[in-house]
C-alpha cells in the first residue's frame, strides 16, 4: 500500500510504503503526484518512508517500477534532485550501497527514527 503524506516541505513529496504493494498503488498513488511534478518542470525531492510491515510487491508492481525507472528515471534524470528514504530495514542498506548510484540525483537512507531529519534535509535541497 501507498500512502502519500501531506506534511512534507513545500515542493517535496513524500509517500509511505506498507504492507504489500500492489501495480495500482504505483499507476494511482505514487506515479500521478511525481509525473505532474516533472511536467510542471520542478525539481523532485522525494521522501518514501517504508514501514515496517511493508512485505514485498506484486509482480505487476515490480513491472511499474521497471516502467518508471526507463521513463522517469532516465529520460527525466536531470529533474531528480533529492531523495530521502527513511527505513530501518537491512535490504534497504545494502541495496542502495549495491544500487544507490544508478539513482538521479543525490539519495541518502535514514532511520525509522529520523523522520524529520530526512524532511529537513529534503528542504535544504
């Protein structure tokens, strides 16, 4: 499930990732909010915040995020500001140490207790 958060900075956007995800928690939760920001021409500052009950994802899920990946993430690299992804979960470390790079612009991961040291860092961006 995807959840997106309103107290977030101003010209951010953040998101809550529980449970399982599903394709349509991609086509109608995360993906409308991050193309209107592209084609209105701002710079994407993203906070995803993965619970701790977050379990996986469907495939049609992981086709989405393949999908966006090749659309967003390369044909719009340069709009990719900053990225904030607040997690405690060991997967999430090791993949960005083995992925992060490949992401646009800067990424960094804080803990499930730094919150609102993850938005503040989105607004000084």
């Amino acid at each position: 499930m995807v959840e997106q958060l309103t107290d977030v900075p101003p010209g951010a956007l953040g998101f809550r990732i529980s449970g399982h995800l599903r394709r349509a928690d991609y086509t109608d939760v995360l993906l409308p909010p991050i193309r209107a920001a592209v084609e209105r021409g701002d710079r994407l500052r993203i906070l995803v915040d993965i619970d701790p009950s977050f379990d996986g994802l469907e495939p049609g899920a992981l086709v989405e995020d393949l999908k966006a990946a090749l659309d967003l993430g390369l044909r719009h690299r340069s709009a990719w500001e900053r990225f904030a992804i607040v997690s405690d979960a060991d997967w999430v470390r090791r993949a960005v140490a083995l992925f992060g790079w490949m992401t646009p612009g800067e990424l960094r991961v804080f803990g499930a207790t730094e919150l609102e040291p993850a938005k503040a860092w989105l607004a000084a961006g």
